[in-house]
C-alpha cells in the first residue's frame, strides 16, 4: 500500500511538472513603471522598460531597450546601460506559476535599489483551437456581446487556419463577435498549428535532405 | 521561379487592408480603424500600386506579394540553412512546411528601410510545387523601436483568361512598439486579365434628325 501511495505521489508530482511554462512575453506593469518582453522570430528575448522617474532626482522618466535580457522559466534578468541618464540599472525578478506577477528588485548602479512588482496588463487565458471550437459550441444561442467578450478574453496558443476560421464564423451570431474572432485568428497566424497525424511516412523531406541541402519542390 | 512569376499574364486585382490597433497599455483588445481599398497591377512582371493609397495604411504592411517577396524568400532561402519543420493540414492533401534563417547583413526583408535578420517559413503543396505560404518572422535589433514586425502571405489557386495561377490571397502584418500594436489584415479579390473587349452594335435603321 505504501509503495502504491509513493508510486501515486510520484507520478502526481511528475504529472505537474510536465506542465507548460507560462511565457514571459508581454505587456507587464507596476509603479511608476512598464515594460514590455517580445519573442523574435529566433526565439530570443528584447525588451523594453519605461520608469515614470528615475533616481537620483526622481523626476527624469526613462524609456529604454534593454542591452541583455534573460528567463530561464521563472527567473527574469534584464539590464539597460547607456542610458541618456548616465548610468545603468538590473531588473531582476521571479515569474509567478500563474505567469500574471514578477516580484523583483530594481537596482541602479548608484547602490540603490527597490522593489518592483509587474503585473501583466490585460491578462488572457490561453485557449487551443479544439477548446476554442468547444467553446463556441456551448456558447450557442447566447448575444453577440456576450460571445465577443468571451473571445476577447483568450489568447489562441495554436494557428487557426482559414477553413477552420471560416466554419466558425458561421456560427457567430453578430459583427462584435466576428471582429473578436477575426482578430483571434489574425493574431494566430505566426503560430504552429494543431498537431496533425498523417496517414503517411511522417517525414520523406528529411530522407532527401540527407542527399541534398534543398528542398525536393524548389528547384 | 521568378521566371515563373514574369511568364504571368497582364492583370489587376483588388486589394483590401483592414488596419487594427491596440495601445497595450489602456486597451484589452485592437480595435478597427481603417479599412482600405486599392488597385494591385501586375504588368510585364513589375508590381505597381498606387503609392498614394499605400501612404495612406499605418504600420507595417506588405508590398510585392506578386513578386519582389517571393523572390525575396527565394534569394534568401537559397543562401540560408533551409530545414524541414513539419506536415500541416492542406485542404487536399498536406502541405509541406520549411524553415531558414537569415542573418542581418544577408537580408532582403525590410522593415523600416533597413535589412533586418529573420526566420523565414515556405509552405509548399508537394502535389504541384506550389507555394502556399510565405512567412518572414523579424529579428529585431535590441535598440530597436519595434520589437516586432512579422508578416505571412497566403496564396492560392485564381483563374485567369482560362489558366490557373497561384496569386496572393491573404496576408497579415503585424508590428509591435512599446505602445502600439499595429495589425493589417490584407485580402486580395477582384482579378482581372487585363485586355480589349470589341463589341459591334448595328447601325441604326431609323436615322433621326
């Protein structure tokens, strides 16, 4: 029985670490303070960080990119030098498991330091393109206002491609909703899309990849 | 392929850009602001569009979807690291998805009249050879004042003077400063061969005076 139960925790705690970490990326702010992560199409962090005041006069703002940034999946480290200020300053800071709040320490080269807690702005629910489908299924017959706002409130995490986007349209019951959508979908389209299994080899182009730095269909 | 793209007929075509923005900061959502309607021609191989209306859609938006981007892919895909990435779903049979990376001071993609390094994408049917999807994912400089400017072009199937051509249908681009996102939903519609249409009406029978 112990065995089954330590069996049955392992696998629990296994289960949550296998859970997806929330992305940094986004809009976040605090006091007196914004800042904004992007991903580039590498995958590489840039960032940028507006102070409403900055020491040691607390009356110049500052607007700046960062010179490095880095996550490691909860840990964010961010430092802006060259600053028209004249000095430098590190933003450092932990990710919450919700992904919504970094609590961290603003410290200048000057030795001052404070903390800064973000919150990201207009938080979304990320939402996949099978679940955004149940989604419009249950919200069948309800107001255009109401089935918009739903929308507005998840980010999709897969590409939804224009089939799909057309067949669900049809059943939207207004404009707002349809904007919401579209705007959804327009949002999307740098994403991967689902996963689908094929019925075929899953992956001749690599087979002819080992003979040739092209693709087989450009020439 | 650009050979394939001049032996393309004389034609014009209606292009539709819906402009949304968003201020991350006091907005949940991009809003519509504009919606654009233009004339695409496509001449002896060369794009042209009016540089008036092109003036007048805010933020970043695409050009040369008829030509100059794909040639743009194609130059910088055959110098890049081309990599398979994956099958997607085509609505036949699936489409074939390939990745390349292309560093700054290699680049033909421009985003504010600068080269800028990329992660290009090529979706192509493997049943025709046709491109299906063109996406240029930006690697913005860190003292840049956008952190993103990426754009996807797709195309399909249009028929013309009783020929099937593979002609831009749809694009998206999307750009991101520290205030604004600026998102063009952009549609092409409305081909059309360019040509004489003769058409012989008989004389009158009764000659007023």
């Amino acid at each position: 029985m112990r065995i089954l139960a330590l069996f049955l925790v392992l696998f629990t705690s296994c289960a949550c670490g296998a859970q997806p970490v929330p992305d940094i990326a986004g809009n976040w702010q605090g006091r007196q303070s914004k800042l904004k992560i992007a991903r580039t199409g590498s995958g590489d962090l840039r960032a940028i960080l507006h102070l409403e005041a900055t020491p040691p006069d607390y009356r110049t703002p500052l607007i700046a990119p960062a010179s490095s940034i880095t996550f490691d999946g909860s840990i964010l480290q961010i430092s802006i030098d060259d600053l028209q200020v004249g000095y430098s300053l590190n933003y450092s800071g932990k990710l919450s498991v919700d992904g919504n709040t970094i609590s961290g320490t603003l410290s200048y080269l000057t030795g001052e330091s404070l903390p800064l807690v973000l919150f990201r702005a207009f938080p979304t629910k990320p939402i996949t393109v099978q679940e955004l489908e149940v989604l419009l299924t249950q919200l069948s017959g309800r107001s255009d206002s109401i089935v918009a706002s739903r929308l507005h409130s998840f980010q999709l995490t897969q590409q939804l491609d224009a089939a799909t986007l057309a067949h669900l349209l049809n059943s939207l019951p207004g404009p707002k909703s349809t904007d919401a959508l579209d705007i959804l979908a327009a949002e999307s389209t740098f994403l991967d899309p689902p996963q689908v299994k094929f019925q075929f080899s899953p992956n001749p182009a690599l087979q002819h990849s080992r003979q040739s730095s092209h693709a087989p269909w450009i020439t | 392929m650009t050979t394939a793209l001049h032996r393309q007929p004389n034609f014009y075509a209606t292009r539709i850009t819906t402009t949304y923005r968003r201020n991350f900061w006091k907005e949940p959502t991009p809003k519509k602001v504009k919606r654009l309607l233009s004339t695409v021609v496509y001449r002896n191989g060369n794009e042209q569009q009016d540089a008036k209306e092109m003036a007048k859609i805010q933020g970043l938006t695409t050009s040369g979807e008829f030509g100059p981007i794909l040639g743009t892919a194609m130059l910088d895909a055959a110098k890049g690291n081309l990599t398979w990435r994956r099958w997607q779903e085509g609505p036949v049979t699936p489409f074939a998805v390939f990745r390349y990376v292309v560093t700054a001071n290699h680049s033909h993609y421009e985003v504010d009249g600068k080269a800028t390094g990329y992660v290009g994408e090529i979706t192509i049917d493997p049943s025709n050879g046709a491109i299906q999807r063109l996406v240029f994912l930006a690697d913005m400089p860190k003292d840049g004042r956008l952190v993103t400017a990426d754009i996807a072009v797709e195309y399909g199937p249009i028929e013309l003077g009783g020929r099937t051509y593979t002609c831009p249908l749809h694009g998206i681009a999307v750009s991101h400063g520290f205030t604004l996102m600026w998102l063009n939903e952009i549609s092409f519609n409305r081909y059309h061969l360019f040509g004489t249409r003769m058409r012989i009406l008989p004389a009158p029978l009764i000659d007023h005076q």
